[in-house]
C-alpha cells in the first residue's frame, strides 16, 4: 500500500524518465543515413503514440454512446462526448499550425526562408536546418506533454478509485514508455554541428514529461471523464501534425527505404512495451 505522497512522487518519476531518451541529442559526427535512421525511429515511436491514443480515447467515446443508446445516460452526454473527441483532435492539429506560425515568424529570420538562401550558401542553410530541428523538437514535445497529461489522469484516478496495483502498474508502464518518448524528441536534433543547449534539452523534457506529475495531481482530486478524451485527442491530433514534419526532415537526409525500416522499428519498439506493460496486468 503506497500513500498519497508516494503516489505523487511516484509520478514524478514516471514522467522525468522522459530525460534518459535526450542525451541522444548531443550525438555529433553522424551520416545522413545514421541521422535518417534515428528521425525514423523516433517518428515510429510517434506513429506508435497516435495509434495509442486515438485507440484509447476512441474507447471511451465509443462506451458512453452505447450506454446512451441503451439508455443508461442522457443522449447528450454521448453528444458532448463525441464533440469533445473531434474537438480536441481540431485543437491539436490547427492548434500547432497556429503555434508553428508565430514560433517561425519570431524566431526564423525572414532571410532564412528557403526561398532567399542562395544554392551555395551553406551557412545560411544550416542555420535553418538548426532553426527547423529546434522547432520541430518543442513542437514534439508539447504534443507527448498533452499526451503524458492524460496518462497521468489515468494514474491519478486509478487511485482514487481504490486501484492501488493498478496505479502502481500504470506508473512503471508509463515511466518504460516516457523513456522512448524523450528519444522522439531527442531524433530531429541529433547530429547537428552545433550541440542542443542543456538549458533547450532540460525544457523539452519538462514540457514533455512535467505534465504527467501534473496530471497524477489533478486525477487524484478530479475525476472527467471528458477531460481523460480531450487530453488524449488532443494529444492525438498534435502528433499527428508532428509526424509529418518529421517524414518530410527526414526524407532529406536518406532514402524512403531507411525511412521506412526505421519506422518499423520504432513502431515495433513501441508495440512490445506495450504488451509487457499488459502482461504485467496494467
């Protein structure tokens, strides 16, 4: 039996265990090939997140309108619910369109637009690699900080509830998975000429992985059902986004091949810590 303390405690760990994937980041030296492989790898990590999500916050949307079908609760409960659902995707997709837009228009120099670097200025074209990488990276990291938010919900309500081995369970599960995550941040920056900053690395990771603390905090005290789907939609749609930044870095450094083989081993990766998590019994 843990107390509540322990429980909080616990949480903080699940999600600070997102720092022990960042070191990757100041890997130097690397091929093309070797820093393809590793943006691949960490964007099947990614894909692996989005199946994850949609399929657990889809479960919960697709059980409350049965229940509302059968007529155990109001039709406008499972109204809400589907609204909050394909809201919280809407938020994360446009939501990091409209993030990406005043990032770049603060923090890349208009002569770095792709259009005004002169073919042999290499300079300038690494300064907008860099400048792409860093915002890539933060743009990740928000969207597994929304997804590790609703994780800690989970955690937090599983205790609540009276799960104690649950809770616990969950926690050890979403502390292995954490440590991927960092990786998937950590990929788009590996292998640039100028090492990340420990300052940008120490942010991304309290981005990422604060917000399952948070979560176990409020889950503990607050228990939605709504908020568990929005959070994960949420999470959903910004990954989403993120992926498809990460396929197009990545296509510039190696081949669809290497992509693809990376991709596979990544969402592989993600799948099988997946199942020890469930044959543990969380």
């Amino acid at each position: 039996m843990i107390d509540y303390w322990q429980l909080i405690i616990l949480g903080a760990i699940a999600g600070f265990t997102i720092f022990l994937g960042l070191p990757i980041a100041v890997v130097k030296n690397l091929s093309h090939n070797k820093k393809g492989l590793l943006n691949a790898l960490a964007l099947g990590i990614l894909v692996f997140l989005i199946i994850d999500v949609f399929g657990h916050a889809w479960e919960s949307t697709v059980n409350v309108s049965k229940e509302a079908f059968l007529g155990h609760v109001a039709a406008s409960d499972a109204i809400l619910t589907i609204i909050t659902m394909f809201g919280g995707i809407a938020v994360g997709l446009i939501g990091l369109v409209l993030y990406e837009t005043k990032m770049t228009g603060k923090s890349i120099p208009e002569i770095l637009s792709l259009e005004n670097i002169k073919a042999g200025d290499d300079h300038l074209k690494q300064l907008f690699h860099e400048s792409n990488a860093y915002k890539i990276a933060t743009m990740i990291a928000i969207g597994i900080g929304a997804h590790n938010f609703s994780e800690g919900l989970a955690v937090g309500q599983s205790y609540v509830a009276g799960e104690i081995g649950l809770a616990v369970l969950l926690i050890i599960g979403f502390g292995a998975h954490n440590t991927t995550e960092g990786f998937g941040i950590a990929g788009p920056l590996s292998g640039l000429i100028n090492r990340p900053r420990i300052r940008f690395l120490l942010m991304t990771g309290l981005i990422g992985g604060g917000p399952t603390f948070i979560g176990t905090i409020l889950g503990s005290i607050w228990n939605s059902n709504l908020a568990f789907i929005l959070f994960l939609s949420i999470a959903g749609g910004a990954l989403v986004y993120v992926s498809m930044l990460m396929y197009n870095a990545g296509r510039k450094y190696t081949t669809n091949l290497v992509m693809m083989v990376g991709i596979l081993i990544g969402l592989c990766a993600g799948f099988l810590t997946d199942l020890i998590i469930s044959l543990s019994g969380a």
